[in-house]
C-alpha cells in the first residue's frame, strides 16, 4: 500500500506522542514523590520548618538552570538525545537526595533536589516536543496528551509514601527517602524508552521540513506573532508560580494541621500523600479536556478560564483552608487551573512562534516558569509563618489577577 508523505507524518506523529506519554507515566513518578518528600526533607534536615520552601525552590530553580541549555541542545541534538540527558541527571539527583539523608546534610539535600529539577526540565520539554509534527487543529489535543500520562505517575508517587516507607525500612534507608527507590526505578526506564524509541526525531523532523509544502499542508503556517508568544509565557510562568508557591507549603500546613502537630509520621505522610496525589489528578487528569477546548474555543479563552479557576482554589484556600478538607478541594482546584493555563499557554507560545525561533522561546518559558516558582516557593515559607495559609492565598491571587488583566484577547483574532 502506497502511503503519502503526509500520512507519514502523521504516523510519526502518532508513534511521537505515545513514546512522550509513555515517559511522562514513568517520570511523574519522580516527580510526585520529590513534591511529597522534599519539604518534609527539607524541614527534617534543617529543623526549621520556614526552610521547608526551599525544596521546592531547589526542584524549580534546578530546571530554571537548566531550561535554556537543554533548548538549546534539543535544536542542535533533537528532543531525543535532550529527553535522555535529563533523565540521566534526574537519576543521579535521587541517588545523591538520599545519600543527604543518610548523612542528614541539609546542603547536599537541596543539591541533589536541584538536580532533579534540571531532569525535570526534560519533563516540561517533553509537551512541546509533542507539538513539533502537530497539525494546528490537534496541537492543544497532542500536547495535553502528554501532560495528562503524567497522572499515572504523579498520583502513584504521593499513593506509594507509606509503602515506599515500609520498604526502605526493610531494606534500612533513611526515613522519608523509601519511595525513591520506585523513583529509580522508573526514570531509568524512561532514559531507555527515549534512547531507543523516539525516532525519528520530532523536533529535527520539523526542522528539516521547515518551509516545504508539504510541511505546511499538515503543520500549518510557519508564522511569528512575538507579542502573543510573550503574554503566553507570562502567562504559563505566572500560572506555575502559584500553583507551586502554594504547593510548596501544603505538606507543612497539613504536618501542622495533623494532631495540632503532633501526628505520626504514618499519619503525616498519609495525609500529605493523598492530598498531593489529589492535587496532581487535578494538574493532569483533566489536560485532555483543556487541549480539546483551546483547539476548539482559542488558546487565551482557556488560559482565562484558567485563571477563573485559581482564583476559586485560592479563595477556598483563605477561607477554608484551616481544614484538611479544604485544602484538599484548594488544592485540586489549583491543579486543574494550572493545567488550562500550562495547556493552552503552551500551544499558544508554539503556534506563535516560527519552527526556528522555537526551541529558544520554549527554553525561555520553560527557564522563567520554574525560576518566578522557585522564588515563590522560596519565600512561601516565610509568608506562611508571617501570615499563615490564608494569607499566602491572598498573595498568590494578585499574579492571577495580573494574567488576566494583561490579557491581548480583544486585540486578536479568535484563531489566537
């Protein structure tokens, strides 16, 4: 049967996004159990909870660093070789995150997380590098696939705390590191699953067709609109900034919430565990709804309507948020806001931007996204202890009103 170059396009495009969404289960992993452990770590390490922040400042400064270099080496190298090679620092992270636990080294602690958020980076890569050979109508749908298959993983990683517990102890780890053994595990997998099945490239494919007809037949124009790709970066950065300031603080606000602070730590780590799953069920589960809704409503529309979102979650947060409870709901409601914003934003930064000029702006999101997060995760601690977890609600909902007022919605056409 004669196939067209067309159809085989898109057949690698198809090959392209089950290969990402299969890496994305495995590295939600990692990802879920560093969330959980890092600011219990932090707290445990330190003995001062107001330093807890600094976990999840270290994971998304690590992938700041690293976000443009890795862009930078995907446009030379492919998402391929740039996927693996954040696996591959990813890997190491966790091994030297539980040697600091071990040796109880506060300071080797944050650098083993830090290296884990510059694997992370190759995380964040992998929902553009879902976009490279999408045609404009299935881009949204193509990139939330992949940012959904991080579900499995992330809820499995928070769910494996008392198990992961369980097992370290058996095998004589130090507390708090059992479950990332499971971590390991599973980013070692993914390393080998790009290595081997992520041909041919996605990013170096598009590149090469760049300017051709048949490129634009099935992948669309190749256009730039710089002012579009700018809000849309502010956007996601300012998204991701509260969703993780929050985060952030939440194992310490539940550790504190447990038994006026004097629960197990088989109940903190439960508690913690369930939450955090919940709340990344919300980051995730939902993307492919989002995806659909920006290819069919507009990229900024969903943005907005992320925006709606998170503001709801952080007034449940000051109003209800001195109850397991309500943080839970704060908490999923502030994942399925960041997931309408990162999910649109991202197609809108890459349909914004010429195939060349790609990488480089991806990189740029990517690097300011995780660094105004790390920042704002970095003095949570400190707004939390100042004006508990009501007011680092009220704090976060002035970046939401600033997305929305910034908004260039009524100065383009509905297609943005």
């Amino acid at each position: 049967m004669i196939t067209s170059p067309i159809d085989d396009l898109r057949a690698v495009q198809r090959r392209t996004v089950g290969v990402l969404a299969a890496g994305q289960v495995l590295g939600g992993i990692a990802f879920g159990a560093t969330v959980s452990l890092g600011a219990l770590l932090a707290a445990d390490l330190s003995g001062d909870d107001a330093l807890s922040g600094l976990a999840t400042a270290s994971v998304t400064l690590g992938a700041a660093a690293f976000a443009i270099p890795l862009a930078r080496f995907a446009a030379h190298r492919g998402r391929r070789m740039s996927l693996t090679a954040g696996n591959l620092l990813a890997l190491v992270g966790i091994g030297v995150v539980i040697t600091a636990a071990a040796v109880r080294f506060f300071p080797l602690l944050l650098v083993g997380i830090i290296m884990i958020g510059m694997g992370n980076a190759g995380n964040l890569q992998s929902r553009f590098a879902a976009t490279d050979l999408a045609a404009p109508e299935h881009r949204g749908r193509d990139l939330s696939i992949v940012v959904w298959s991080t579900t499995v993983g992330g809820v499995t990683g928070p769910l494996l705390l008392p198990i992961g517990e369980e097992v370290g102890a058996v095998i004589g780890m130090p507390p708090l590191t059992g479950s990332y053994l499971f971590s390991l595990v599973a980013q070692a997998i993914a390393l080998v699953l790009y290595v081997v099945a992520l041909r041919p490239d996605p990013l170096l494919t598009a590149m090469s067709l760049a300017g051709s007809s048949s490129k634009s037949a099935v992948l669309g124009a190749d256009i730039d609109r710089p002012v579009v790709a700018r809000y849309a970066i502010f956007a996601v950065s300012g998204s991701h900034a509260v969703m993780a300031s929050v985060m952030a603080m939440t194992p310490i606000h539940l550790k504190h919430m447990a038994h006026g602070g004097h629960g197990t730590t088989q109940e903190v780590t439960l508690l913690v565990g369930v939450t955090i799953a919940m709340h990344v069920a919300g980051m995730y589960g939902l993307s492919p709804l989002f995806g659909v809704l920006a290819d069919r409503w507009g990229r900024i529309r969903v943005v907005l309507l992320g925006q709606v979102v998170l503001a709801a979650s952080l007034a449940t947060a000051i109003i209800a948020g001195h109850h397991p409870a309500g943080v839970m709901v704060a908490l999923i409601l502030l994942g399925l806001g960041w997931s309408a914003a990162t999910v649109a934003g991202a197609a809108l930064l890459t349909e914004s931007s010429t195939v060349a000029m790609r990488p480089r702006r991806q990189g740029v999101s990517d690097s300011l996204m995780s660094l105004t997060a790390g920042l704002g995760a970095a003095g949570a601690g400190l707004v939390l202890s100042a004006f508990g977890y009501g007011g680092l609600g009220a704090i976060a909902l002035v970046i939401v009103v600033a997305i929305t007022a910034l908004s260039p919605l009524g100065r383009i056409t509905r297609s943005a």
